[in-house]
C-alpha cells in the first residue's frame, strides 16, 4: 500500500539528499533540486509598466508576481511587485529580464545577486589569526560590560580585575570572541566621554590579548577609542551606530579589522520613544547596505564587514519578535549576521520576568530560533549556557556538531 510523506528541505542541498536516498539520477536531481526551493521577492520602485512585464515573464516560467490592481490598470507611475517562484523559474526569468526596457536589466543583476547572497552562506572571516568559517558552527561573543550601568549585570564586572576574571571564565566556557564594551548603550543611558571609555577598556583588552587566544572586539561608536582598542590588542570593531561615523569608517579602513555594522533607530538616549516603522525588515535591510556601501566607498573590504539587525535598538518588543522570525531576509546582505537578544527587555515583557540575569532561558529561545533563521554569531551573557544551545541547534539544522 503507497505511503505520503510531505517533505521540507531547507535549503537545496538537503534537496539533493533526499533524492539522492532514493538514487536519483544525478543530472536530474541537478535539474529538479532548484525547483525545491521556492522563494518570494519583493521589488520596490518599478516603473508599472516594467511590473506588469515581469508578472508577464513569471507567467512564462510558471511563476507569479503579486500586483496592485492599480499598477495593473496602469493608473499607478510607480509599482511594488512581490515576484513568486523557486529558483529554477527565478533562474530561467533573470536573462529574459535583462533583455527588457524600463530598467528590467538592472532589475535583472539585482536579482540573480540577491539571490545568490541569499541561498550562499557568508566568506569565511580571517580574524586574530584565525578562520570563522560560518559553515563550519554558529559563533558565540561573550558580552563584556566594564561599565557600572549595564542593564544586565549592573556593574559587576566594573573593575579591571573582575573584568579579567569574568572575561576567561567566558574562554573557557566556550566564547570565540569577546566583545568588550565601556559605554553602556540601555535605553536612557548617558553618554561617556572618550577618555574615561578608554581607562575602562584599554587595561582589560592589553591583558586578555596577552593571556587568552579569544577574538577580542570593542564595542564602541568612538573612533579615537576604536584606534586605541585596536593598537591595545583588539581584532574586530563593533559599532552601535553602524559605522555612520565617517572618522570611524577611516579608522576602520587604516586598521584593515572586521567590523559589525548595527542597525539602531536613534540614540541610545531616544531609541526607545516609541519607534515606528512602516516597513521593519525593509527599512533595516535598506539602512545596513547603505552603511556597508558607505563603508566600501571609505575603504572597508567588504569581505570584512558583519551586520547586526539591531534587537532593542529603536524597536519595540513585537519589533524585535519579528526581527527574529524573519532573520533570514537579512541574508540577501550576504554578510555574516551578528543576534543579540541575550536577556533583553522584550525577553522579561514576553515571560513576565524583571531581573535581566534569569532571562537565561527566554534568550535560549531565541538563540535557538536565530541560529534556524541565519544567525552567524551570537551575542550573549550567559556563555556556557548559550554555547550548548548553538551547538544542539547547528546538529539539527545542519548536521554540524
């Protein structure tokens, strides 16, 4: 008696293996495993005439665009499409595209780039030595808060000495990097000067770069600071304010170090008076590749700049849930994307809990989801705990363990 299974593979190469299991022939399952793969991309700002041809060219291969009834009719200048269909038809419509009038060709190389960064897992990262190969396991960044007003351990580790301490207690249970900040960026906090920034994390960054093997990051919107964190020992930059700072660009740029480029609505001292978006996961891709672009453009290789999308950072708490379900858009960046939810606000709101360290296993929720939607690195307190997480989910979602 014939039996149902409804398949679901995640990406085209577990496509390949289940046709594989059952012998397949392997030129065929070359043909078949793109049609596995169905995706729907969103295009703003055609020309409506050169929407309707691209629903016209979907239609051709199988596919579908969604369109206003008005850019339909030809009664809207300007059209949004959301283009439907799986990678073979996408594959097939790109060279039909780039033949058209009314900027289908540029439409065209947008396309075929978006979703080859899309479906491509990011180059790997050379960094202090080492190699992050993102196929390889999902990363872990201990946080470092040597500051008195941090929301999550509320100047703990303040001091020098217990800044060391806690910074190899996170080597040790399984942090690659640690990400060492001397400003807090909580909603509301209070801007530091550069010269106290640079007792706070200087002294801690020369030691552990002396005694530990672990990547060492500044977390720091200063340039002046980020030049010093870099000559004391440290490997990558981390910028709240997305690299907006052309001084740090030039900074970056000199150094040749890896740098995260965040997503934040705001300030620190506003970002939390009542943000709105019309657009959320647009708006935060459009900003990240206007900062990566600006980067480029000051002298940043693009091979060495991450993204963040910025959790808590000018979001609400339905913001930063649905940043998380739908982490993978930020993939069409095609860099490495850098998750930090650990024991945030939204996490306490969602579960009722106030005191930030016993959020431990709402953050592993959402670490767990995150590493399933695209994260590459987490940013997280609770190292020993978070690290087990990453590891159990890379065995499920990917088989890497």
């Amino acid at each position: 008696m014939p039996e149902l299974r409804i398949l679901s593979p995640n990406n085209i190469d577990e496509a390949r293996g289940l046709m594989g299991e059952i012998e397949a022939h392997v030129e065929g399952v070359e043909i078949m495993a793109p049609k596995s793969q169905l995706r729907l991309v969103k295009i703003t700002g055609l020309d409506s005439r050169a929407a309707n041809i691209l629903k016209q060219e979907m239609l051709s291969k199988g596919g579908d665009a969604a369109l206003s009834w008005r850019v339909f009719q030809l009664e809207a200048e300007e059209a949004t499409a959301i283009a439907i269909g799986t990678l073979k038809q996408f594959r097939d419509v790109i060279p039909k595209l780039a033949k058209q009038p009314f900027e289908l060709k540029e439409v065209s190389s947008k396309l075929k780039e978006a979703l080859y960064a899309y479906d491509s897992p990011p180059s790997p990262l050379p960094v202090a030595g080492r190699t992050l190969d993102f196929t390889a396991r999902t990363y872990i960044m201990g946080v470092l808060n040597v500051t008195p007003d941090s929301f999550s351990d509320g100047g703990e580790h303040f001091s020098t000495g217990a800044a060391i301490t806690h910074a190899k207690r996170m080597v040790a249970e399984g942090a690659d990097i640690i990400d060492i900040g001397g400003e807090s960026t909580r909603p509301g906090a209070e801007p530091v000067s550069a010269e106290d920034e640079l007792a706070r994390v200087v002294p801690v960054i020369e030691d552990l770069a002396g005694s530990t093997d672990a990547i060492l990051s500044i977390d720091t919107s200063k340039p002046e600071v980020a030049k010093a964190a870099l000559r004391a020992g440290a490997h990558i930059v981390n910028d709240v304010t997305g690299l907006s700072n052309l001084r740090m660009v030039e900074v970056v740029a000199a150094s040749g170090a890896p740098a995260i480029i965040m997503h934040m609505k705001g300030t620190p001292g506003t970002m939390q008076e009542n943000p709105v978006y019309e657009d959320l996961m647009g708006e935060i891709i459009a900003y990240l590749r206007a900062r990566l672009e600006s980067a480029r453009k000051g002298g940043v290789a693009p091979e060495k700049l991450l993204v963040d999308p910025g959790i808590g950072f000018g979001k609400t708490f339905e913001h930063n849930l649905e940043i998380i379900k739908h982490l993978s858009e930020v993939k069409i960046l095609g860099k490495a994307i850098v998750l930090g939810t650990s024991r945030k606000a939204f996490i306490g709101k969602i579960l009722g809990i106030e005191r930030a360290c016993e959020r431990v296993f709402g953050t592993a929720a959402t670490v767990a989801l995150g590493i399933a939607n695209g994260a590459n690195i987490l940013r997280v307190h609770d190292v020993k705990e978070m690290a087990q997480v990453a590891r159990m989910a890379d065995a499920i979602q990917c088989g890497r363990y």
